[in-house]
C-alpha cells in the first residue's frame, strides 16, 4: 500500500532539481533511488523495478480516470522504462541510466526476438513522455497508449 512521507524542504528540492535534470518525474526517480540502495542483487532490482512497473499502471489509469493527462502520461512512460531497466537487471545484471542507453536496449531486443511489437509500443511510451512536457494528446490516445504499454509490460515479463 502506497505511504506518503514528508521531507525536509531542503531534501525535497535536491530531488526535484535531479528529477528535472533527468527529465523524469519526482515519483520515478526516488522509486529508482530506493531501489538501487535498498536492493542487494540484480534479481532483487529486477522485481522492484517489475513491481513499480506494474505500480506505475495502476497510477496512469487512475491519473486518467481523474482527467489529468499530462501526469497519467508520465506514469504510463515510467512503467515502460521500468520494466525495460528490470529486464536489463535480470538478464544482464545491467544498469540502464539514460534515454540513450533505453532506446539502445529496446532495439536489440527487437533485433534478438524479431518482436516489433516491442519497439511500437516503446515509441508509443516515449510519445507519452513528451506529451507529460508538451500536453497535446487526447484522453483517448492517452488510454490507447496505457493499454499498449500495458502489453509491453506483459511482454517484456516473458522474456
């Protein structure tokens, strides 16, 4: 069950500068965070990032239900770059830390499975993370893309 904390205004702001230096969301990051300090092995990464995934789907589709779509689209990018970061912990032992090195490990999954799948609803995910910034796209291509990546989710789990 989700817990709210409060923390120090300074500490607060140290993470929100980093959250935008990363272009990420402030719940993204301190869920990354955690998990690379409080997990002792890649297996252990790997089922904190799957959980927050999931974590994050179930947030998208309540931050749509609610109309805010910007936010719902966010969480829907997060749930993509955190299963693709838990199957690179669980296959590789690897640490994904950037866009880059995302786009890179989602085309050579693509490549080893023959999955196109795999890489639309990946562009679909990052479409999400543009509209968290840009704020153009309907609530119906907002759902469209939390069922796809939805599907990702699932297939990057059975890999």
């Amino acid at each position: 069950m989700p817990r709210t904390i409060e923390l120090p205004e300074a500490l607060s702001g140290r993470l929100s500068s980093e959250a935008a230096r990363r272009g990420v969301d402030l719940e993204f990051l301190v869920l990354e965070l955690l998990a690379d300090v409080l997990c002792e092995d890649e297996r252990s990464k790997a089922e904190a990032y799957r959980s927050a995934a999931e974590h994050f789907l179930a947030r998208a589709s309540e931050e749509l239900s609610r109309g805010d779509l910007r936010q719902a689209s966010e969480k829907i990018w997060g749930a993509a770059a955190l299963a693709v970061k838990a199957l690179a912990y669980e296959r590789e032992g690897r640490r994904l830390t950037s866009h880059g090195e995302l786009w890179e490990y989602v085309n050579r999954l693509v490549a080893e499975t023959g999955d196109e799948e795999i890489g639309r609803a990946w562009r679909t995910a990052i479409s999400m993370h543009v509209n968290f910034y840009e704020g153009w796209a309907p609530a119906e291509e907002v759902k469209r893309a939390l069922d796809e990546v939805r599907g990702l989710v699932e297939r990057l789990r059975g890999l």
